[in-house]
C-alpha cells in the first residue's frame, strides 16, 4: 500500500480570522502582531504581504512599507477556538494528525485515498469541510512523505491544492531552490552555493552524499535524500516536545542587574509551569542574551537529574549568565557588592488584586538577592531561558545554593498552579513576579502577554523547530 501524507496549512492565519469575524477588513492589508515600538509582525494577510510585509518582521518596518495597512493585537482564544474546530475536521478523515502549530498540522491519509477519486479528490474533500465549519481557506499538499507535503502545500498560496505523486518526486522537485530543503537557512544555503548547489537538481545529480560533506558536514546525508524526495520520518501523533522556553525583546535596553534579575525569575517561573503543565522535566538550563549591538550568545548547563522546579531554573540561569559576564560563582556570595534593589524590595509585600477582589499577598523571595547578578558587557535587547533534554518522568535536581532536596517544593508548586489555573496568573506570585507585573510600564506588560502565548503555541511544534519561527523572535 502506498504511504500518503497531507500538510494542512491555514493560510495566514490569524489575519485571515480577523477578516473573518470583521468584513470590513476585508481585501484591505492586516498586520497582526506586537503593537509596541520593537514589535514584531505575527502573521500578515496576503494583501499585506504584496507591500513586502512578512512574519517575523520589526513591525517599525512594516509600517514603513505598509502605512495604511490595518494594525491588530492577536485574539489567541479565538484562533485556538477556531483551530480547535479545524483539528476536528481532520479527525473525520483520519485519526493519525501530527499538530504542528495552531495552524499547521501533518496527516497521514495512507489507505483511506481509495474512498475518493484519489488524492487530490481527498484534498478537495479536507478543504471544502474546513471552509463550511469555519469559513476559512486552507491550502494542503499531498506527497509520498513528510517533506514532500509540506513542499506541496507551499508551493500555491493561498487556497492552494497540489500533490506530488509516486515516481515523480525528483522531476517536480528538481528545479526549487536548495533553501526549500528542511534544515537549510542561510548559511547552510550559502555553503552549498558555494560547491556549486543552486538547485535540488544539482544535488539529485550526485551518485552519493560525499561529495556534500565539505559543506554540510554529518547533515550531508540527510540534505542528500531530501534533495531526492526521499524522507522515512512518521507522522507522530504523540510527539514528544523537544524543549520549553521563554525569551523577550524589550522596548527599552537592560542594563540594571536588578530588573534583569527579575526577568530571570519571571523566565524560570514560566517555563517550570509549561514544564509541569505538560508533565516533563529537563536535564538542561540555557540562556540566551542578545545586546543592543545584536550579538547574540548562549549557554547552556546540564543537571544531574531532570527538573520542572523554578527555583531550580532560575538558580542555574543565574550561573550561566554569571559565567557569560564573568560575574560570581555562588560560594561568593558572602562578599558581593550590593545592587540597586530598592525598587524591588517596595513591591514584595504588597496585595494582589484580581477582579477588585484581594485574593493573596506576594509570597516573599527565598532568595530575594540581585547582588548575585554580575554586571552585563552592554545594554540587553533580547533575554530569553530554555529547558530541554525533556522527559516524562526523572528525580529532581538539588538547588544549587542550597543543600537537599525540599520535597515540599513540589507540592507547594502544584498547589500554585492550581490556584494560576482556578483563579488566572496573577492570583499569587512572589515578590519579584508582582514587581514585574505592576512596576513597569502596562505596554511592556501586554507585549509579555503576547509573547506568553505565542510560546504556548509553539510547544508542539518545538520537535521539529526548523519548520516554524516564532513570530517574535528576531534573528
């Protein structure tokens, strides 16, 4: 029997919902995305992107290229509702659906193609179903692969329908660019071109893979099969995420090592609830810091035992940005300078407020103390932390600082996200997250909203990262 597999892409999607639920948007540009000055675009209709404007662009950009466009802030619960109602379409016709975002998703449709008149009947079928529940358009690519099927389907934005049959992958492939090969970005493209690689003809041509590993060196192989059409990867339903974590671009450069101590906190805190809330735990802590130059770096430490525990994170950021900035190992921290934590300490004990009700007091910080940050080289534009080397189950890793193991902190933890999950995020918080919510301003605030759930939205899709950008990341 012959494999089929369908990539289902919702096109444009969050700005295809906001020209959904507002006629009057429609056939006008629409730029969803982050509102604030070093905001970045999400999602841009197809009007839009005729003007040049794309994902992932500044959106100080796109108002260049596009100053009459309309500009929206994303109504996530309304693209998960919709997108919910679009993953129960696909169920009708197959249960073997591989999410990969709110918007994209692979289906492996093998055997159930002879209930239509073939492939492209099927693909017609999935679409005219999609449009009645939903009223949105969707393009879908069939091919003998994964790879191919998520080639087909961006090859006739919007509304397209194309399928790539058996025995003739390598000729309808032959003449795309090598960046259409998964895994090939820029540098990787640049390398092949400079051996002589435009065209996955180029590579087609070659009898094996060597002569590709001058260039690409171990991914030699890979690019070498995919290149020839061929890809052997399953479409998993229970895919296993890769890593979970939380980075932001700020409006205004970092420099105080007590606000930046502060977003490390704030970072730890939601990773570890994603963690929980998805029952894993990681072995690996990394940071990654962007400065107001754009120089990026990253590091990365390994635990001996796998954690979902804040402290625990944000102890092991704390390292790693000390080791980046030359700063102090924990053991010094009897002779630390202080930092400027005035600012800090003003917000540790005052109430919560959720709809003009009290509900808690800010928890006080068991180690409330920034002097343990070292002084960044430069101003910060970018902070982000990450835990990978994910499973479901591993014993927790000791508190670097402290000695043992407190078991009640993992019940405490439970305890909170219970509370988050009954009474909203900001039903009790330690003090540093309570400075964090009320102390800035209420744009930067509504920037981390966004930001939080387009992460969330991320998660599944973290397996296989090459296929999907974050809409606020700026590379």
């Amino acid at each position: 029997m012959r494999r089929w597999i369908m990539h289902v892409d919702m096109d444009a999607f969050y700005a295809s919902v906001e020209q959904l639920d507002h006629p009057e948007y429609r056939g006008h540009p629409v730029i969803v995305g982050g509102l604030s000055a070093r905001g970045v675009v999400a999602t841009a209709s197809y009007e839009a992107r005729t003007f040049g404007v794309h994902s992932a662009m500044p959106l100080s950009r796109a108002k260049q290229l596009c100053p009459h466009g309309i500009y929206v802030w994303p109504r996530f619960d309304r693209y998960k509702e919709l997108s919910n109602t679009i993953h129960k379409v696909m169920e009708e016709f197959t249960p073997i659906i591989e999410p990969l975002s709110l918007d994209e998703a692979f289906l492996d449709v093998t055997g159930i193609t002879h209930k239509y008149a073939g492939p492209v009947a099927l693909g017609k079928a999935i679409k005219r179903r999609v449009l009645e529940e939903t009223g949105l358009i969707i393009s879908a690519g069939l091919g003998p692969n994964k790879f191919l099927a998520k080639l087909a389907s961006d090859l006739d934005k919007p509304d397209g329908l194309v399928v790539i049959p058996y025995g003739k992958e390598m000729d309808m492939i032959a003449n795309l660019p090598i960046k259409r090969i998964w895994g090939v970005g820029p540098r990787t493209e640049q390398r092949l071109k400079e051996g002589g690689f435009h065209k996955m003809k180029d590579i087609q041509a070659l009898a094996t893979e060597h002569d590709l590993i001058p260039y690409v060196g171990n991914q030699a192989r890979r690019i070498w099969e995919l290149a020839r059409g061929i890809d052997e990867r399953p479409v998993e339903v229970d895919r296993q995420v890769q890593s979970v974590g939380n980075e932001e671009t700020y409006e205004v450069d970092l420099l105080d090592p007590a606000i930046i101590d502060v977003e490390l906190r704030y970072f730890a805190n939601r990773v570890a609830k994603r963690l929980r809330k998805q029952g894993l735990k990681g072995h690996t802590v990394s940071i990654k810091v962007r400065y107001n130059d754009f120089k990026t770096v990253s590091k990365q430490k390994r635990l001996a035992a796998a954690t979902d525990q804040e402290t625990i994170i944000y102890e092991t950021a704390v390292l790693l940005w000390n080791k980046i900035h030359g700063g102090y190992k924990p053991s010094d921290s009897k002779s630390m300078r202080p930092m400027n934590t005035e600012s800090l300490q003003q917000g540790r004990t005052q109430p919560i407020m959720m709809d003009n009700m009290e509900v808690m007091g800010a928890m006080p910080e068991k180690h409330f103390d920034t002097s343990i940050l070292a002084l960044p080289h430069k101003p910060l534009r970018l902070l982000g932390v990450t835990v990978s080397g994910l499973s479901e189950d591993g014993l927790v890793q000791d508190n670097l600082f402290t000695s043992g193991h407190d078991e009640s902190s993992e019940k405490l933890s439970s305890v909170l996200d219970e509370l988050e999950s009954k009474f909203g995020r900001t039903a009790i918080m330690s003090g540093a997250l309570w400075q964090r919510e009320n102390g800035f301003g209420g744009e930067r605030r509504h920037r981390s909203t966004l930001k939080a759930h387009l992460d969330e939205d991320k998660d599944p899709l973290e397996a296989n990262s090459a296929l999907h950008n974050s809409a606020l990341h700026e590379e």
